[in-house]
C-alpha cells in the first residue's frame, strides 16, 4: 500500500480588506468587495460562482428561464460581454431591442438573485467577428485599441449607450450589477479584421500602452456613471493589469483550438491544468499560467475563466469530456481559488447581422456558440452541469469555512508531469487542523487509470491523521474528491470521511448534511468517540476502534447516521449515491428550502416549479424535507410512492406524445424536413437530433440558414420551438462533404478553376424528433 504524507501545520493566512476602490455599498447599507483573498458581502466571506451567458447570443423569450436554470445549478454571478458590433453594426445606429435588450436581461437576473458582471469592452474577443470590433472601424485614420482621442470618441459614445442602459441597476441603486470588465486581454490578444481575412489576414492590435490605456478606459467608464464596487482585468499571458484599481483574473482551459491556427501543430498536447498548484503564496510568485505583476497574497486569487466547455475550430475538432470540467474547478479551488467563474457556463447562437450576416470568427460556426457547456446552445442540460451542481452547493453552503482555509500541497506536488499518471495528485486546504484533502485524478489527451490501495496521512499541529484510519482510498479514473476532515458538527468531531460533503439543511430542530460517495469508492466515516453521546445507523455498520467510532455505509443505496452531542442536539448525515448527487437540486418550494432528487431538469420562478423533461413519460421525484399536502400537476398525473430514506417519493407520470415528422432524403447528404404545427401542442418544444459523418452540417428554411455545425461525433441539436413560426416552409438539411487529397486547379489560360476531389464523404445516419415536456407542479 502507497502511504502518502503531508505536513498541514502551516495553516496561517494574513486576511484584509482590500482599498474601497474594490468595495461599494448600495441604497440600504449592504456593502460588497475584496480582501486579499476572498470575496465579501456585509463583511462575511462570500464565495463567488461566475458563469458567462451571453444575452445577445440567447433568444430574450427564455432568457428567465436560462437564468434560473444556472441560478440552480449553483451559480450566483452572470457574466456577459456586451459585444459592441451586436449593438453598433451600422455607424451611430445602436440597437438594444429584442435578444439586443441588455437592460431586461439584467432586470431578470435581478429579478432572480443574481449579482451581473458586465464586460463592457470595446475589445471583447469571445469568437464575435472583430473581437466585437464594429467593421466601420477599420478604415479609420487612427489605431484600435490605443488612447489616439480619435478611438477613444467612439468608444465614449459606446460606454455612455451601455450607461443608459444600465442605470437605477448598479450595485449602488440597489441594482443587481456588482463589476465592470474593462476591455479584455489587452496587450495579449487580438483577432482576425473579417474584413480583410483570407486577403491579407490582417489581425486587430493586441494593443500596446499598458495599464495607461486601461486606466483611461476606466476613468471613461466612471466618469460616464458606470460605477461598480469593482472592476477588473484579465491577467494572464501579459496582459496589462492596473492593480491599484482593477482585479485581476485568471482562468484556465484544456482543450486549445486557437493553436492549429500554425499549420505545423498536428496534435494537441496533455496540458497542465491539472497539476495542484498554490496560487496564493508569496513564495511562489509565478508558476504555469499564472504570472501574476504583483505578489500573489495582495489580492485574492479569482478565475473569470476556467474552461467550461470549449467551441470547436474548424481545424480541430473534439468532443469535450465532461469530467474535464469539475476537476479543474477543485484543481483551482484547491490552489486557494475562492471565486470560480466559468467561460461558458451557457452556450448560444451568434445572431444575424444588418449589414454582415454572420458574426462569428471566421474558424468557428457562423450560428452555433453551443461551446459544449454545461447549458447547451437551446439550455440542454449537461452532465457537466449536474457534476458541477453539487460542487457549487458545497462551496455557497459552507463558504466562511472554506474561504478561510489556507493550501497546503505536498513537497515536489507542483512539479509533476502531466504525463506521470502513477503519481498521486493531492492537495489539502486547511485552518486550525480542520480542512479538506482534494484528489485529482483526471488529465486532458491522455487516458488515466483508477487510483487504489493508497492512503494519505496529515501531520496536523496536534498529532497525526491518517485517511482512511484502515483500509485504503480510491479514486476512480477521470474523476476527482474532496474529504473533509477534523470537521465540526455541532461539537461532534467527524475526524475524517471517504464521502464527499454537499450541503446542510435545518428541519424539525435538527441539521441534516448531505454527502456522496465519489464514483467506485467506498462509504466510511470516523467520529471521535467522546463527542458522541448517541449514534444510529441506517444501511450501514459501526464499529469501535482506539477511541473512534468507524461507519462504513452502503455504496448503492442511500444511508443515514442519526448522530446525538452531549446536549442532545440532533444531526444526521444522509449519504447518498454518485448519480444520486448529479439529480439532487436545492431550491425553495413551498415556503421553505428543499432538497430534490430528480434527473430532469427543475425550472422554479414566481413559486412555480416546472420540470422539463426530455423524452420521457414517466418521472420519479424525491423530496426532503416532506411536504404535507398533496401535490396537483396541471398536465401530469402524480402518485406518492414508498418514502426514500428521508425523502417522500413520487412519481410523474406524463401522456406520451409521438412526434411525427416528414423526413425525405434527397441523396445521402441532404434531406427535407416538414412539421405540422399540431406536433407542438402539448409540448414545450422538439429537439431535432441529427446525427452524420461529413464536415459541416448546415439547417436552413427557406433559405435562410438557422443553424450549423462543425462534426466532431457529437450528435448535432436543433430546437424546432425556435422557429416555429417559420417551419410553415421546409426545413433543409445539408451535410457538406470531407474532401480527401482535393485541390483546385488553375492551369488554364481562361481563368478556369475547379476542384479535384480523390473522395468525398458525408452521409446523413439519422434525423429524430424528440419531444420536451413541461410539467408544473
């Protein structure tokens, strides 16, 4: 067996208040801001979840939806670029109407509780055409991206629409507004003028004066009324970071399309994301992707970009894992990261230009952003979203203990090659001998084994740990855990547990924590015995040893240890299963907050909560705590069946609707697609898969194309509710062809050109039309 050790006693981190240019206070005294290592509301550790949806990208009629469904997903801030050509296609002529109106999408968030970051440019990148540059710049006799006063008029005249737009909803109105980006990868990045690629490839400025500009974007925005408690800055690869007045943040991402722009580079590399590192140390003041210009314990480590998903570039193709993305939030969150933000949490579709019809970057789709997020292009539910869900409910629920635990990693830990798949990657946050150990045992472009027969031991201040007390750990391959241990319950010593804790509730005076156990592990707790006056087991065995109480619990049912303190306080522990995890949603329902077990997807606004499910008739729900009456469905029946541990169980059950299309083939490669309206009725919409082998596959109707999408082996998704008023025409699909060993020849004196193709291949496999049902409750 593979004993790991790791000295925790260090566990002091210096925490202050950060200058009030990172604070702000609203109309009724509640006050947000920084210290130099965690975010604060009201003076207490608050942690924060980003995640970027892009509201020009998203149609307005379900933005509320959209916003709920990630404000359940655990998310508590909303990031969205403000893409300048979205808004200034044509010169002086701004449009902030339909899924344009930026002022009704942040009336929903602040409608549903959610804190907005605006990133306001001008330079916005996120694969628009231009970077979001307006084309009409181009030939303008000054420099994009400089402080030439000819640039900086049209970008004042940008900054004051944005400021009319926003007004009576920022932070200090009582608004839900908290931050404000300034530009982005400044002195970094640039992007293709579409204008000009495939001619000249000529590319927009990366910039080049510093933090001046940046303060002068700054100042401009401020002086205009776009005032937040804070502002910030993407910090890496260079980019320019005024930190006396702007926070810097961070991000990471696996998968790289960008790098096969260089013709030479034919396969991606095993990055090192996913190497635990401590990114808040002043002994360590650079390491893999984070070279920050100011000692990194003066401001808090905070991520505005870790991949959430990734779009796929015309020359590199992919299917993102979904485990890729929950072990690098630990991975970050380990390192001492104490707000995590997603780029993209919620895909979408580029909308269609005035003058330009498409958008996008040329290398991307000319419609789809679907970035293979946790919420898809039309809000389809990831697995990446239910992994990420109980992840984000352990860091709200407990964020004052976790925001004020230091990193510990083991000696060399940071040195491992991401190539070494034998090596234990660990990590452990810690304060007072109380913390968590982090395993990570997923790597990108490689394939990982299960990690077993190991166990970790902590020298703490006060003696030694060892996890598990006997026996050994596991991990399975591609995933990841947090443990905690020397975890306070009520007085009660949990000195360690093999399960992985998600969140409290409080119920009929007594607290009930949740916790799953991590794919292939097993379930065991250890409680220092003299804490405990009393102790229950429910699908689990206890055992004495050396002045320890061991439970070891069933892996594949639900448990419950009732435990009991000297003053006869009462708390259970509710173990529950990995996929039960991926199904569990916190929300308040009927006047109080519930837990949920349900594997669709549940949609609560205006004390309403609707579940939307994707071709399936018949439902089961679990609810905790019980509800005393019965429940009515407007277009379901309901049935309570048997409890479920501490849940009360019911099932739904949905009249089923065939949904019938016409699908014709035309050849191999093309079909047609008819739809009666009749088909929606009953339905909340109709997702058409399709699935093909080909290059690109392109949905038009009546000409007008409404979707593409570049093959990777995904099946490629379309919402027919989205255009529903339009599918009165036929629907068109066409899969262009790979082309292999083709080339163009042009060895005529007539200016005769046409393509030699030794094989084509595209092949449509299969078109289904899947029905999504809404059921309120």
């Amino acid at each position: 067996m593979r004993e790991y050790c790791i000295d925790v006693r260090n566990d002091e981190k210096k925490i202050y208040n950060k200058s009030d240019k990172f604070f702000g206070t609203d109309n009724k005294g509640n006050t947000i801001g920084f210290t130099n290592y965690y975010m604060k509301f009201n003076d207490k550790p608050f942690f924060g979840i980003s995640g970027e949806f892009h509201f020009s990208r998203f149609d307005e009629k379900y933005w509320e939806e959209e916003i709920v469904k990630m404000k359940l997903g655990g998310i508590n801030i909303i990031a969205t670029y403000i893409f300048w050509n979205h808004h200034e296609e044509i010169e002086g002529i701004f449009d902030w109407d339909g899924n344009k109106n930026l002022r009704l999408f942040i009336e929903l968030c602040n409608k549903n509780n959610m804190y907005v970051i605006i990133r306001i440019g001008p330079f916005c990148h996120g694969e628009v055409r231009n970077g979001g540059i307006p084309d009409w710049l181009f030939g303008r006799p000054f420099e994009i991206r400089s402080n030439d006063e000819g640039y900086l008029f049209y970008v004042n005249r940008l900054y004051k629409e944005i400021q009319n737009q926003v007004q009576g909803l920022l932070f200090k109105d009582g608004g839900p507004i908290i931050g404000t980006q300034i530009e982005n990868e400044y002195m970094h990045a640039g992007a293709p003028w579409e204008i000009t690629n495939g001619t000249s490839g000529e590319w927009i400025s990366g910039g080049k004066q510093g933090n001046d500009h940046m303060m002068k974007l700054k100042n401009m925005a401020v002086e205009i009324g776009i005032e937040t408690p804070f502002y910030t800055c993407t910090g890496w690869g260079g980019a320019a970071t005024p930190t006396e007045e702007m926070l810097p943040l961070w991000g990471g991402y696996a998968f790289w399309p960008w790098i096969f722009y260089d013709e030479s580079i034919k396969e991606h590399p095993a990055t090192p994301e996913y190497i635990f590192r401590d990114y808040h140390n002043n002994e360590i003041p650079k390491c893999y992707n984070f070279e920050p210009t100011y000692e990194p314990e003066s401001f808090p480590y905070s991520c505005c970009e870790i991949g959430g998903g990734m779009t796929v570039f015309y020359k590199y193709r992919f299917k993102l894992p979904t485990e890729s993305v929950p072990a690098m939030a630990a991975v970050k969150l380990a390192g001492g990261c104490n707000f995590i933000g997603y780029y993209m949490y919620h895909g979408g579709s580029n909308p269609k230009g005035k003058v330009n019809p498409y958008l996008n970057e040329i290398s991307t789709p000319k419609i789809s952003y679907d970035f293979q997020a946790a919420l898809g292009e039309y809000g389809q539910v990831r697995d990446s979203y239910r992994e990420l869900k109980p992840l984000h409910y352990f860091l709200r629920t407990f964020e004052d203990i976790i925001c004020n635990t230091k990193t510990a990693l083991p000696e060399n830990g940071s040195e491992i090659n991401p190539h070494d798949l034998d090596t234990l990657r660990y990590g452990v946050r810690v304060k007072n001998d109380s913390g968590f150990v982090f395993i990570n045992n997923y790597q990108d472009h490689l394939e990982t084994k299960n990690q077993e027969d190991f166990n970790i031991k902590l020298k703490l201040k006060n003696g030694e740990l060892r996890i598990p007390q006997e026996g050994s750990l596991f991990v399975n391959k591609d995933s990841y855990s947090i443990l905690p241990f020397n975890f306070d319950l009520k007085g009660i010593k949990l000195n360690y547990s093999t399960t992985q804790l998600i969140t409290k509730l409080n119920y009929n005076n007594e607290e009930y924590y949740f916790f799953f156990i991590p794919k292939g592990s097993k379930g065991e707790y250890s409680f220092k015995e003299d804490t405990l006056a009393a102790i229950d087991v429910d699908n689990g065995k206890a055992l004495k040893h050396d002045g320890t109480i061991i439970v070891k619990v069933s892996d594949d049912v639900m448990s419950k240890i009732k435990l009991e303190n000297a003053r006869g306080d009462k708390i259970n522990i509710c173990t529950i299963t990995k996929e039960d995890s991926m199904n569990l949603w916190k929300l308040n329902f009927k006047g109080q907050e519930r837990l949920v077990l349900c594997k669709e997807t549940l949609i609560s606004i205006d004390e309403k909560l609707k579940i939307e499910s994707v071709d399936k008739e018949e439902i089961d729900m679990c609810v905790f705590p019980p509800i005393n009456k019965e429940f009515t469905c407007k277009n379901a029946e309901i049935i309570q069946l048997e409890d479920y541990n501490v849940f009360n169980k019911y099932e739904i059950k949905v009249k089923k609707k065939d949904v019938v299309i016409d699908v014709k083939k035309i050849k191999e490669s093309k079909a047609t697609i008819n739809i009666s309206e009749e088909q929606f009725h009953g339905l909340k919409d109709i997702i058409l898969r399709v699935d093909y082998e080909g290059d690109i596959g392109y949905g038009f109707i009546n000409g007008d194309l409404i979707n593409d999408n570049f093959c990777n082996g995904n099946t490629w998704e379309i919402s027919l509710g989205r255009f529903k008023e339009k599918l009165n025409d036929e629907m068109y699909i066409y899969v262009s062809p790979i082309r292999k060993k083709s080339k163009v020849t042009n060895d005529t004196t007539m200016a005769g050109r046409v393509e030699i193709t030794e094989e084509e291949i595209a092949y449509i496999k299969s078109i289904k039309a899947v029905p999504i049902y809404e059921i309120e409750l």
